[in-house]
C-alpha cells in the first residue's frame, strides 16, 4: 500500500519547523515581528516559523503579524491557528500602509512576479512603488528586503557563480523592478539610517512548487524537460525561511547584500535524471545546454549559516514521493527555463 501524500496543514508544519539559529536569533532580538506579503508561497511558512521560534524561545508575549490583502480568507484563518496575528492590508495604498503598527523587525516578502510579462505596469507598482511605502513607514525597524539572483547575469556554469560583489544586470521588466525593489530600499535607508538586508534567494523549493516539482512531474507524464538553461541552484524552503529570519541579524546601514541559496550547482539533466530511476522512466529531454545560467555563489551565507538542513537527494526523494502519490500542488511553474527574463 502506497504512502499517502501529506496535506497541506502537514507539509507547512514541515517547512516551518524553526532550526536552532532562528530560535536563537528571535532570542536575541527585542520587539515584535511583522512579514509583509504573508499570503505568498513562503510569507506563511516564514511567520509561523517565526512564532514557533519566538515560542520555542520562551518569548510568547512577542507579537507575530502577518500582512497581505488576505484574497483568500482560509489563508488568515491558518495563521491565526498558528499564533500569528493576520491584517488585511494593500501595501499599494498609502493610507492602509499608515495604520499599521510599527514593529522592530520587518521581513518584507511582498512582491509581483508571475505575470509580469503581461502587466508590466502593475509589477513596477508592486516591486518600485509599495517599497518606498514600506520603507518610510518603517524607517525605525529592522528589514530584511527579499530580493532575487535574477538582479545578477547570467554566468559561466563551470564558475563559483555571481557573488554579492558581481554587478547588477536588467535581464528583462521582472529583473528590473527587483534591481528597482533593491534601489528604493537602499535610497530610504541613507535617507533614515534604517538597517536592511537585500535577500537574493535562489529557488527555495517544497513539495507543492519549485523547480523540483517541475522537473519531477514532466518526467512523471512524459514531457520534455528543457535543459537549455543547464544549472542551477535550490535550498528547502523551510531553510530559506529560516536564514530569512537569522538575516533580521545581520542588517546593516549601508544595506547588507546576500545570496542565499544551496552550495551545490545542480545540473537539470541530472536531476531530471534521478526523477527518472525513481519513476522507473527514461526522461524526456530538449535543448542544449547553454554555457551560462542564473547561478549565485552562497558561501557568505553558508558561512554565517551553516549548510542546508536538507540535502538534494533528500528533496528529490520528498518531491518524488509527494508527486507520484497524487499530492496537492500549487500549479504555478517556476519557469526556470526562461532565459528571457520574461515571466
């Protein structure tokens, strides 16, 4: 009898597991926490792991809120659950921005990327426009900004990959506005003294989304995966949440840049590859692979950090379980293989 897949209740309390680092930074930290952007595929797993933390910490008393317009209403209802405090809120209007309380740590997770192609407008407006919103009502907080590895050039796949240090690129509107997200931040931290962080995370994954889930599940129902893009990176979302949190640390004035993602430069053929030998189907492969990929070096992060709590092998064998029993996605492909920067 096969293993039924987990719900989503199960999975969130999976990924929001808090490690030993998010305990201790929440421990250390005075004040209360806000995630902006909590509706998104990590906001919910980043505020329940931070109450878990907090409570884990003996610091029930600290207060977790969670922001988002909530067009899903069971969304709220999970993170109250949870302990976490839901107020609806568009951070693109200015007046509903003011009525929120103002905390001392802020992880800013709000943002458009899906569709940008088709409204380009609307991205600039989420990504330029409700940051310098957010930042100035913020001004006195710690902020920890999610960012992309987009914002970097493509590089040499047989490289260590783009580092904090490696300029900018505007490789496509949604690399732009994010290269924009990063600029308007910046700009009210000089202006305010505010201490940031720019997170450029590079593919977090689940069970329910990622580029594992899209590779894993072309190979399940025979369809071609592209491997033109080559490479790339990936960390477990529920690690990804975790630094997220440690980075409320790790804010400075001038903002701190750091890449966050796995050590490893996974190859797509290969990992397509051991979808394949555990499906018991030969992938179906296209393209040729390019010399250069969106690809971030994460050794500073790992370096403050530590590793990954979960290995590839360990995630492909998750997402291999999960797929092929039937569970829950969330539908929304990562896209990869775009090497357009068009979403």
């Amino acid at each position: 009898m096969s293993t039924p897949p987990l719900n989503d209740e199960q999975i969130e309390a999976l990924l929001s597991e808090p490690t030993p680092g998010a305990i201790a930074t929440v421990r250390a930290l005075e004040g209360d926490f806000m995630v902006l952007g909590v509706g998104g595929k990590m906001g919910t797993t980043t505020a329940l792991m931070l109450r878990r933390a907090l409570d884990a910490a003996g610091k029930r008393d600290n207060k977790v809120y969670g922001v988002s317009r909530f067009s899903r209403p069971e969304a709220a209802e999970t993170l109250r659950r949870g302990g976490v405090e839901p107020i609806s809120c568009d951070l693109a209007d200015a007046a509903q921005v003011a009525r929120l309380p103002r905390v001392a740590n802020v992880e800013y997770l709000a943002g458009q990327k899906f569709g940008t192609d088709s409204a380009p407008g609307e991205t600039w407006i989420q990504n330029t426009i409700v940051p310098s919103l957010v930042a100035e009502h913020f001004k006195a907080s710690r902020i920890v900004v999610f960012s992309t590895g987009c914002v970097y050039p493509f590089v040499s796949v047989d490289g260590p990959g783009a580092n904090e240090t490696t300029p900018v690129a505007f490789l496509g509107e949604y690399a732009s506005t994010c290269v924009g997200r990063e600029r308007v931040f910046g700009h009210f931290a000089q202006k305010h003294g505010t201490r940031q962080l720019m997170y450029r995370l590079n593919y977090a994954v689940e069970l329910r989304y990622g580029v594992l889930v899209d590779v894993g599940t072309a190979v399940l129902r025979g369809t071609p995966v592209d491997i033109t893009m080559g490479a790339f990176n990936l960390i477990w979302q529920g690690d990804a949440c975790a630094r997220a949190i440690q980075c409320l640390e790790h804010t400075t004035n001038p903002p701190k840049i750091l890449n966050i993602t796995g050590a490893e430069k996974i190859s797509i053929r290969l990992v397509a590859e051991k979808f394949g030998a555990i499906f018991g189907k030969a992938p179906v492969l296209k393209g040729t692979t390019a010399k250069e990929a969106w690809l971030a070096d994460a050794s500073e992060s790992i370096r403050l950090f530590g590793p990954p709590t979960k290995t590839l092998d360990e995630l492909i064998a998750l997402v291999a379980q999960h797929v092929s029993a039937g569970g829950r996605l969330l539908g929304k492909p990562t896209h990869f293989e775009a090497r357009d920067g068009k979403f």
